[in-house]
C-alpha cells in the first residue's frame, strides 16, 4: 500500500505484500469492527490478548505495524490471524496472502449496495463452475466505480447490442494502442 491508496497491494505490484508491518497494515485498512470503523492498536492488542492469553500491549501491536518488530512469536501470529479471521499462513506464505488479499478486496468490493446489487445479477446469469468469474469481475470493479456503470450498461442489453459492444471497445482498445506515444 503505497502513497495511502486504498487499492489492493496485490493489484498495485502483482506481488504479495513483502512486510509483517504491510500486511497488517491491508488488513487494518480493510477488516473492518462491526460498525464499520479500522480497527485501533488498542483494539488489536486487547483482541490479541483475549485470544492468545498472551499479553500484547498496543506499542507491541505498533511495533509490528512499523517493522519494528518483524519476528513475532507463533502464538501472536497465530492471535493476529484469529483477530482478523484470516490463516496464518497470511503472514508468511507470499501465495496464500495474495490469495486472501483477493478474497478481501471482494469482500471489501461487496460492502457497496451497487456492487452488490450488480454481483447478484451477475451470478443469477452464470452457471455455477463460472461463479469464480464474478468473483473477478467484483474485485476489478472495486477501485473502478466508472465500470459499475459500464456493467450496468452491459447487462441491459440484447445479444445482438452486446456483441456490437464488444466489436465498438475492442476497436477502441485497437485504436487507443497505435495512438499512443513509442
């Protein structure tokens, strides 16, 4: 996460988060308390704690988060993931958190009425071993509102006006690459 964007650290690099401190940081950015608000240090650490049985006190929780601390024991990493309901091996293994970091951004995709709205409408037209591409089609629409309305547009149209669309933006694509600078 840089420049404090909220995009996806996956959609950004294509590359796992590399730090303790960063994947704390998505997963504080978007695992959100029951009413909506990022979760506190003060909130981490007491969560930590109850869970664990270890105490961890909120300087420990900011440690982390600033790499200051970058060799947590098992049993804290082992709290953080059950703090904020993701494996434990999102800490360590860079496949399994680009993989979760993607089920987040869907989730976090889904918290909008619209996007819901739209996914629904999208899997009540899609056969089931094609749900996977709706997961897809939520995420890319996540950081993306304009392809909210462009999807809108999209499923109220026929075949016949579906497949000119199709033909209008690849040509546009066609056209955009030979206009651009070398």
């Amino acid at each position: 996460m840089t420049g404090g964007t909220k995009t996806s650290a996956v959609e950004v690099s294509g590359r796992p988060i590399p730090t303790m401190g960063e994947r704390i940081r998505y997963l504080i950015e978007h695992v959100r308390r029951p009413d909506g608000k990022k979760y506190t240090q003060q909130d981490i650490a007491a969560g930590v704690t109850k869970l664990t049985g270890k105490s961890v006190d909120y300087a420990y929780v900011g440690a982390m988060i600033n790499n200051r601390k970058e060799n947590p024991t098992r049993i804290v990493l082992q709290g953080l993931a059950s703090f904020f309901h993701v494996p434990a091996s999102y800490f360590f293994d860079d496949e399994e958190s680009v993989k979760i970091i993607r089920e987040i951004d869907t989730a976090v995709a889904l918290r909008d009425p619209r996007t819901r709205e739209l996914a629904l409408q999208l899997l009540r037209n899609t056969e089931p071993a094609d749900t996977h591409l709706v997961a897809e089609v939520v995420a890319a629409m996540s950081d993306r509102p304009a392809l909210r309305g462009a999807l809108t547009l999209m499923l109220s149209l026929d075949e016949a006006d579906l497949q000119a669309a199709v033909a209008v933006l690849d040509a546009a694509s066609r056209y955009r690459g030979r206009s651009e600078p070398t």
